[in-house]
C-alpha cells in the first residue's frame, strides 16, 4: 500500500507540471494585457519581462503555501487516507477545469478553483467522517473562519477592484486628458514616481518580507524604515523620471514595463500555491507518514501539516521554470487575453459578446442617471469636463487596444491591491483584480459606448457568471471525486489517472488542431487601426469578399448536406447541420457588426455610395441561411418521426434541381473572384431560369398530391417547402449577385434602387 501512495504523490507532482502550464495560460491576461493592450513594447521585449517577474515571484512564494496545508481544513482530524483522496481529487478537478476555461478562451481564478476544491472535497470527506460515528463537528474539521475569510477576500476583490479602477481612472484621466503629451512636461515626473513607488512598496511588501534567506534582522529593519524607504524612492523616482521625460524617453512605457514585471511577480507569488502548494502538502504528508513507520492509513493522522510550510528552494525554482517556458509556448494563453482586451478596447471592435437582457436593462438605467446627472451639472462645469474627456484626442500606439495612461493605472493599481491582499495573507484571485481594475478604467475613460456598452457588459457578466461556475464545479467536483474514492479505493484511484491522464491529451489535440473560427481577424484588425481612408475602403472590399465566398461555400455544402440526408433519411445529419446553421448566424450577425465598424474608417463619400449595397448583400446572406434553417428544420421533424421518404417518382427530378443548385452556387463564386457585368448577368439570367423550373414544379406537384396516395401527403409537404425555399433562396442569389457587383465593381452599370430586382 506504501508504494500505492508513493505512486499517488508522484502523480500528484506530474499534474502540478501541467497545472502549472494551464495556470499560466489563463492567468497570462493578468500581467500581460496592459503591456499588450497599450502596446508599450514588442511583444518578444514583454514577454521577457514578465518571465523574469514570474521566476523571480515564485522564488519567493514560500509564505502562501500554508493555505494548501492548514488553511481550508484542521489536517489533526484527517487521516493520511482522508487527505491523500482529498489532495488528489483537487488536483483532478483543477486541470480539467483549467483547461476547459483556456479552451473557451475565457479568464478565471486558479484561486477559486483551489480553494472550492479543497472545501469541496474536505466537506464530502467531513460527511463520511460525521456519518462513521466520529464525535466532531464541522467546525472541528474544517477551518471555517479561514475559509470564510478567503472567500470573502476573494469575491470582495471584485467590487473593491472596480470601484478604485473606476474612480483612479477617472482621477488619471482628468489630469492627463486622452491628449496627455499634451500635459506631460512637469506632471510626467510626479505620475512616474507615484506609480514606481507604488511598486516598489508592492515588491517590499510582497517580497522581501517571504524571502527565504532574508534575516528576522533585515525585516525588521525594512518594517520599520518602510515609510522612509518610500519617501526617499518618490523623490528619487520622481527625478529619475522627469530626466527620462526630458530625455526623450516615454517613461509612461517604462512604467507598464516596471508594473508588467512587478504583475508577473505577484501572480506567480500570490498563485504558485495554487499550482504546487497541494502536492507539496501530499508530499509532506508522505514523509510523516512514511517516517512515523507506515502501517494504518486510515488511523494515521496528519497534525504535522499545522506546522509552518517550509518550502524548498528547487521545488520554488523548478515551478518558475515551468511557468516561463509555458508563458512563451502557450497558444491558449493568447486565446484567453482576446477576450479582457476585446472587453476594454477603447476603439469599436470585434465584440465576442451577443446582447443580454440585464445587461440592455443597466445600460438603461445608467443613461437616465446619467441625463439627470447632465441635468442638474452647472453649465462650466460641463464645458470643463467635456475638454478633458474628448475620445477623439485619444493617442493610441499603433494597434493598441488602449492608451499608455489606461495600461499604467491598470498595472500599478492592481499590483497595489494585491499587495494590499497579501500582505493580510489573503490568497486575493489575481485574475478578479486585475481583470475588474481594467473593466474599471474601461468605463471610466468611456470605452463602453452606447454602440458597444451592452455587449461589453454582457462579456464582464459572463466571466463572472464563469467565476460563480468555476467555484460550483470545483466544490461539485472535487466533492463527487473524494466520494468515489473512498468507496471504490484504490481500482478508483488507478482509474481517475487514467481518466485524467487522456482527457488532458484529448483536450490539448483538439485545441491543437481546431480551425481557427476568426475569419481575417488580422485584415479587420489593420483597417480599424489605419488611418488612410482610400486604402481602407480597398482592405474593406477584399474583407467583406473573403467573409462572404465563405460563407457562400458554407451554403452551398449545407443545402448539399442537408437534402442530402433528407433523401437518405440521415437523422444525425441533420441534427448536426441544425447546430451548424445556428453557430453561422451568429458568425453573420457578427461579421455585419465588424464590417459596419470597418465602414466608419472609409472616405465618407464611398461610405455613403456603397452603403446600400453593402446592407443589401448581407441581408441577402442572412436571407439565404434562413432558406436553408428552414429546409433543414422541416427535413429534420419528417426524418426524426420516421415518416414516408421521398417517393422514387419524384427523386429523379430532385436529384436534378440539387444539381443546377450546386452548379448555381459553383459559378457564383466564381463569379465572386471577378464580378464582371456579363458574367453577372449571365448567371443572374440562369436564376431566374431555375427559378421558374422551381415554380413549375411547385404547382404540378399541388396538383399531384391532390391524386395521390394520402399516405404519402406529409411527405409530399416537405417536398413542397423544399422546393418554396429553394426558389426564393434563387431569388435572394439574384439579387445578391447584382448587390455585390454594385459593391465590388464601380464598372457595373446597372443604376436601379437596391430594393428593386
């Protein structure tokens, strides 16, 4: 049984490796995205400096891992049995959910998740304990004071983050103005030593005090001198900055560069005993056990875990090394930053979020406190504010999501509140402070605007709707874990890391060899960040072609699939095609919303002129999925109810439509590559000839099911939807072709309304 638990500790250390990697990937945003998002350097340049932080902050980590050993449970009333099932089932359920959330490509707390797992997982054993006869309680079994002050901590760092990123914000922005080189000549220096101070008393604070090889001496000495040291760095900073300033440097990139460093430290300080703090604990666990002579698990109980967590130097080491190399290898970190940065763009972007009721209502309700808050506001006081609040100012880097000013306050407000976390010893969730601070200032420099408002905070409500799920799922799931093993042993045991072992190589090749869904993100990416009008309206042009011959080639294989499996009578086919129809109309709807935004950014007379005929064309899109969500939807009940198939006499002349349809759909996108006046036309012409072949078809058909067997009337229904549908969908193409001719080719002739054939 010894070399079963031995075996169970060196899986648990294995799972740390890649706990440790699927950490990073999602908790990458946290210390990456303001550097990213304001473009303060290259990408390679922020990468490096937020290792270095990383290495450096889980060096010094020691402090924290006590939570992992004594601070969810009283480990004197478990046995080494008990946490040996509670350690595993942790560190199952926290890698699943993990690399679920990275492979959503959305952000959320390896704290939570830690620290539901633990309750989870200790609650279920407390139960069987409880049940068994033993003479405690919950409160002699888990540490609930501590447990509730951890979860406090947490779920409050979300309201107190986003009111300071709000009001810190708004200071910043009242001083600096989106024109701030502008008002930079004296006021750099003091906002540059402010926030390097604030660092600096963050890496005191979150540092120095947890180094392992620092004396009780110098601690003592940095605790008592701290406000000096502060005093003396302001004045220093603040004239190290202003020299920077007057030497042409853009201290305000120094300060992201010092924040993304001091942000990577504190993740890795603050949440390396997410990562390994419970292997480490089983680790511990295994040595008592093993020292005090082995025998009775179950009877064997873990007191030495109430002792101080003394971690070793390699182990801390190690960790670092791990999370650097997956902090420069991961994709599915990159994955997760799009959406705090789609999220707090100042610009119109892609929006990744639909619209939600609640969030429809609170915008609402905010713009009529807003009215009377305009209402009521003295007249000079609005001109005031108004001159410091003027978007259109905005000085942006050259692709940046947000302006330097946004990326400083972000970083150094949110390593100040984790400080403040930690030095209380408060595992806080750095991915709550961070990503609330950022969401804070977003609305406080007017990034949610009335076009982007609701949207945007339909995404904040799904992250943190994300949140709520992570801390049910990890308490759900570590809960149900613990209970099989202590029912099935250690055959459950076996089984679970084999389970395991394969959902994480599952989960990595499916991600790994996905499509990327971002149809030209990089094109649509360019237009919104160049400024040349005429060149856009060219990139526009090439955009929307690209968006719609994919999607074309998408309606073309659809109708094939789904008549297809309708003669075949393939239920399955046609239930997948369901889904895939309903994926698409979302991918329309936002395609037409980031093209709309890419029109803003063309000369206003080509907007106006092609403006028509943009709408046009993707209306038509929209009403050529319609067509095939109906055709499919009505093929999907008959074939689900096992219903009569198509009679064989009407097979031959179906077979034939599907043909022409396909070759329709195979010379116009053809046609879609050189939008020729001929060639549209020609094709416009074979349209309207299937389309009468459709209609006569149509009504002999009425006249046919009136002599026909009445068992065969249902049927003969679909065929008739079926060929209605396809009729107007060879109507919606024909007009599709002359709008999309009209919009890609000024040669073309035609000067008819839009809302005429």
């Amino acid at each position: 049984m010894d070399i079963l638990f031995l075996c169970v500790v060196i899986f648990l250390f294995l799972l740390a490796v890649f706990d440790l990697s699927v950490g990073v990937s999602n908790d990458a945003v946290n210390f990456l995205n303001s550097a990213l998002g304001s473009r303060a350097a290259s990408f390679k340049r922020i990468l490096i400096v937020a290792a270095i932080g990383v290495f450096i902050g889980a060096a010094m980590s020691n402090g924290m891992m006590e939570i992992a050993r004594h601070g969810i449970f009283r480990p004197e009333h478990f046995s080494f049995y008990d946490l040996i099932c509670i350690f595993m089932a942790v560190m199952v359920t926290d890698i699943i959910l993990l690399d679920l959330f990275n492979s959503l490509g959305m952000p959320t707390s390896t704290t939570v998740s830690m620290v539901f797992e633990l309750l989870g997982a200790t609650f279920v054993v407390a139960l069987i304990k409880m049940s068994g006869g033993i003479d405690l309680g919950f409160n002699d079994l888990l540490n609930t004071e501590k447990a509730l002050s951890v979860i406090l901590g947490i779920f409050l760092s979300v309201a107190i983050a986003f009111v300071f990123g709000t009001v810190v914000q708004f200071l910043s922005r009242t001083i600096f103005s989106f024109n701030y080189r502008s008002k930079l000549k004296w006021k750099i220096g003091l906002f540059g030593g402010i926030c390097a101070t604030a660092i600096i008393y963050f890496l005191l604070i979150k540092g120095a005090k947890d180094l392992s090889f620092m004396t009780p001496e110098v601690k003592g000495w940095i605790a008592a001198h701290t406000a000096l040291i502060l005093l003396s760095c302001f004045v220093g900073f603040t004239l190290i900055m202003q020299l920077l300033h007057l030497l042409k440097v853009n201290v305000l990139k120094v300060i992201v560069l010092m924040g993304t460093f001091s942000l990577a430290m504190a993740f890795a300080g603050n949440d390396l005993v997410n990562f390994i703090g419970v292997p480490l604990s089983g680790l511990a666990s295994y040595q008592d056990y093993v020292a005090n002579g082995g025998g009775d698990a179950h009877g064997f109980l873990m007191g030495s875990l109430n002792g101080p967590a003394n971690t070793s130097v390699y182990f801390l080491i190690g960790a670092g090394i791990i999370m650097v190399v997956s902090l420069a290898t991961s994709r599915k970190a990159r994955n997760v930053s799009k959406t705090e940065l789609g999220l707090s763009s100042q610009q119109g972007g892609d929006e990744m979020f639909g619209s939600s009721r609640i969030a429809r209502r609170l915008v609402r309700w905010t713009l009529s406190v807003i009215y009377w808050v305009h209402a009521h506001t003295p007249r000079r006081v609005k001109i005031w504010f108004r001159r410091r609040f003027r978007t259109e100012e905005t000085i942006l880097e050259h692709g940046a999501s947000f302006d330097l000013i946004r990326g400083s306050v972000n970083l150094v407000l949110a390593g100040a509140l984790i400080a403040v976390g930690t030095s209380l010893k408060l595992p806080l969730s750095t991915t709550f402070v961070t990503f609330m601070v950022a969401m804070g200032t977003s609305l406080a420099d007017r990034a949610w605007g009335r076009e982007s408002a609701v949207f945007r905070i339909t995404g904040v409500i799904s992250v943190i709707g994300g949140w709520f799920i992570t801390a049910g799922a990890a308490f759900i799931g570590a809960g149900i874990i613990v209970l099989l093993m202590h029912l099935g042993g250690h055959w459950v045991m076996i089984a679970l890391a084999a389970v395991t072992l394969f959902l994480i190589v599952r989960s990595n090749l499916r991600f790994r060899n996905r499509k990327a869904e971002d149809r030209g993100d990089a094109l649509f990416q360019e237009i919104l960040a160049s400024e040349d009008t005429t060149r856009n309206w060219e990139l526009l042009r090439s955009y929307i072609s690209s968006r719609q011959m994919q999607f074309m080639t998408y309606a073309a294989e659809t109708y094939e699939a789904a008549t297809g499996a309708f003669l075949d009578e393939n239920a399955r086919t046609l239930g997948k095609t369901e889904s895939s129809l309903d994926r698409e109309k979302n991918m329309l709807k936002n395609d037409r919303r980031k093209e709309t935004l890419c029109m803003r950014r063309v000369a206003h007379e080509t907007a106006i002129e092609k403006n028509a005929w943009f709408h046009l064309s993707n209306s038509c899109c929209m009403g050529v999925l319609y067509n095939l969500r109906r055709i499919n939807e009505i093929c999907r009940e008959h074939v689900d109810n096992n219903f009569h198939p198509l009679p064989s006499r009407y097979r031959g002349e179906f077979e034939d439509i599907r043909v022409r349809v396909a070759t329709i759909y195979s010379e116009l996108l053809q046609v879609m590559q050189t939008p020729v006046e001929d060639t549209v036309l020609l094709l416009r012409r074979e349209c309207d000839r299937l389309k009468d072949r459709l209609s006569k078809t149509y009504h002999a058909l009425i006249t046919k099911l009136h002599n026909d067997d009445p068992g065969n009337m249902t049927v003969g229904y679909v065929y008739l939807n079926m060929l209605q549908e396809t009729r107007e969908m060879m109507s919606t193409l024909r007009k599709y072709l002359r709008a999309y001719a009209k919009l890609h080719d000024t040669t073309f002739s035609s000067r008819r309304t839009p809302g005429r054939n």
